[in-house]
C-alpha cells in the first residue's frame, strides 16, 4: 500500500511538471512575465546607480581584497571544496541537506535572473571588479536576483539552525550569537556585491527577500525530505525523472548567459548525492557514524587530514572521468535515437548545429518528434550533469567505501 501511494505521488508530481513544461511554452508564460517585470526592475537599476557609486567612492585596495575574497565563500568552487568536507567529517544529514538546499535555491533564484533576464549595473559609470574566472562568469549572468546574498541567506540560516537544533550548543545566547553571524555574513556579502559593482541595490533585496522566503519554507520540509531521502520508495528513479523534466522547464533567457550552466551543475550534483545516500545509508550516512566534531572526537583530526588527502584527488579523478565517459557515450545515444546536436565547448566536432542525413530523416524517431520544438540540443547539458551525478555520487559512496577499507 505504500509503494503504491508512494509511486501515485511521485506519478502525479512528474505528470504536473510535465504539464507545467508544454503549458508555460505554448502560452509563452516566460515571455509575458518578462514583459510586465522587466521594465520595472531596469528602472530601479537605472536610478540605482548613485548609490552603487557613493558607495565605490570608499574605494581601497583592502576592501577590494575583503570583499572580492568573502564572494568566494558561496562559489561554485567553494561548495565542491566545503559540501564534500562535511559529509567525510561525518555531519551527513547536514551536508545533504545543504547541498539539495543549495541546488533548489539556485534553481529558483536563477530561474528569476533569466525570466525577467534585467541588466547589471552598467559599466562604466559602474567600477565592476571580477578578480577570479568564477567571477567573470557570474559577471555573464542577469542581476536579478543577487545570487550571492540569495545563496548565503539560505547556507548560513540552515547552518546555525542545524547547530542549534542538533548539538549541544544551544540557549538563547548561542540562538543570539547564531542570529548575528549569519546577519553580518549576509550584510557583508549584500554590500560587498554592490561595492565590487555586480550588482544593485535591487538585486540584493531581492536576493535577500527570496533566499529568506526560501530557507523559511526549507525548514518546514528538510525533516520530510531527509525520510523520503533516507528511506523512501522509489528514490532514485524518481529522482532520475525529476532532474530532467527541471532541465526542460528552466526558462529560455532573453540572452544566453551561464546560469543554466550552473543550475545543471548543481542539479547534477543533487541528483548523484541522492542516488547515493539511498544506496549507502546504513554503511555510511546514518546519524550514528563517527563525527571529527563531536565531543567524543569519534575521528581524530590526523584520521581527516588522511581522509581529505584520500577523497579529494579520487573525487577529482571520478569528475574527469564522468566527463570523459560522457563526451564518449552522449553523441552516440544522441545518434542512434536521431536526436539532433551540438556542442558548444566540450566536443569541437559538434560545434554549430546537428545536420541531419537523409537516412536519418527517413527513419526519424518518436522521440526526436517528440522533442523537435527544441531543434537542436546541446550536448554540453548532457555532459556538465552526468560530469556532477558522478563526482557526487563519489563523494558519498565510492569515496567513504575507500575509507572503509583504508581504515579512516
């Protein structure tokens, strides 16, 4: 009886994202709500302009090195570096759910950036400081929402309210102090995206607003969603359906900026740390595994140090080869089903669009009519989100499996 109210729920919830995809694209939603909010929000980019450069006339190079440095800590490069530290440190509840809380903030937020797809502040008159490739790539990106300051609401909230509800720091004084790191975190992120000239007041309220309105709602479900995680029916297949249909529903920007880029990362990398928790939750993630951070000190610190010299470089090597298998097996499903493609980095081959043999023509697949609003798919998609599945996937599975066996 469970399984079957179980696959019921999950038939209907694909069955309505399903529903929403074909909808929103025949009556052009993300045009239309373009339209009404675009305009009003360039507005007040526009006239926020003198308070972006009243704030940049306290320009110094400290403050450039302070704020260019604190952008890092909610980067992509940083959540591929902390999330897996987390779950090998033996805090795993934490970082899974940190990391599906990250994957739907940025969905969200990023979704918001390129339906209402409005500017950055511009420069000049705006000094726009990218001092990493990360932050040339998020200067590609729309303004609205600040996911900087959406992100860091969302991380630091869930951080202080895990500590809080699941160690033995708690009382009104630590609640007041947990209040008030993540409050100045938050202020310093809002401010330092302004100063560094990334984005305008809007964008941070905006952020501000939707990462609260996010994390609010994420503390009513993280307890369900960790049951259904942990020892639901049906996870990981539904899990596999869910991804894609959300890759299908992200709206089309009025430009093409990296967002999606990022957003089929994250999602990649969601989808692969819950394959694997499913999978390996009784060896390694239940809520009695030894902790480095716990009062027994259940992991000695050399014993982590071992485990981050172990986990990383294998993690790494899983990236490049997920990659790689990828780039190997894609083309070659993408052919045989007749699925038109192209590349726009990974394989120079494939660069510009699919051109369809004859043959090919003639014998054109159900799936490819179905598919053909879409014309050509990039095949980079494809390969960013199985490169993720598998680094994921390593860090909860085939990594602590080393660990098991190493004796760490």
């Amino acid at each position: 009886m469970t399984e079957c109210s179980a696959a019921v729920w999950q038939g209907a919830a694909l069955a309505g994202l399903f529903f929403w995809i074909v909808s929103s694209s025949y009556l052009n939603v993300t045009r239309r709500l373009r339209s009404f909010l675009q305009p009003w929000v360039i507005h007040h980019v526009e006239s926020g302009t003198s308070i972006i450069l009243q704030i940049q006339s306290y320009r110094h190079g400290i403050l450039d090195a302070f704020f260019s440095g604190l952008s890092c800590i909610v980067s992509v490069p940083f959540y591929t570096a902390f999330i897996p530290l987390v779950f090998w440190s033996g805090h795993s509840k934490l970082a899974r759910q940190l990391i599906l809380l990250i994957a739907f903030s940025d969905y969200v937020g990023n979704c918001v950036k390129d339906v209402v797809s409005a500017p950055r502040p511009a420069s000049p008159p705006v000094r726009r400081l990218t001092a990493t490739k990360d932050e040339e790539d998020n200067a590609l990106e729309y303004g609205l929402p600040s996911s900087h300051t959406l992100n860091t609401v969302c991380f630091s909230g869930y951080i202080v309210h895990y500590i809080l509800t699941h160690s033995q720091i708690q009382g009104q004084y630590a609640c007041v102090l947990g209040v008030v790191f993540a409050s100045l975190l938050v202020a310093f992120i809002g401010l330092g995206r302004i100063y560094l000239g990334m984005h305008s007041l809007i964008d941070v309220i905006g952020g501000l607003f939707m990462g609260l309105g996010i994390l609010a709602f994420w503390l009513h479900i993280d307890e369900y969603l960790d049951s259904f995680m942990t020892s639901g029916q049906n996870v990981t297949s539904f899990c596999i359906a869910l991804s894609i249909l959300l890759l299908f529903a992200y709206p089309t920007p009025e430009l093409p900026t990296p967002s999606f880029e990022y957003h089929t990362a994250f999602n990649g990398a969601a989808l692969g740390i819950v394959a694997g928790v499913q999978q390996t939750y009784h060896q390694f993630h239940h809520d009695s595994v030894p902790r480095v951070f716990s009062p027994e000190l259940a992991i000695t610190i050399p014993g982590f140090v071992g485990r981050m010299l172990v986990g990383i470089p294998t993690i790494l090597i899983v990236k490049f080869c997920s990659k790689a298998l990828a780039k190997w097996t894609l083309p070659v499903v993408s052919n045989t089903l007749g699925i038109p493609i192209k590349s726009t980095s990974y394989i120079p081959a494939l660069k510009g669009s699919f051109q369809e043999k004859k043959s090919d023509k003639l014998k054109q697949a159900y799936l490819q009519k179905l598919l053909s609003q879409y014309q050509v798919f990039d095949i980079d998609t494809g390969i960013r989100f199985l490169q993720y599945v598998g680094l994921a996937w390593s860090v909860v599975d085939l990594v602590p499996t080393l660990f098991s066996y190493l004796s760490f």
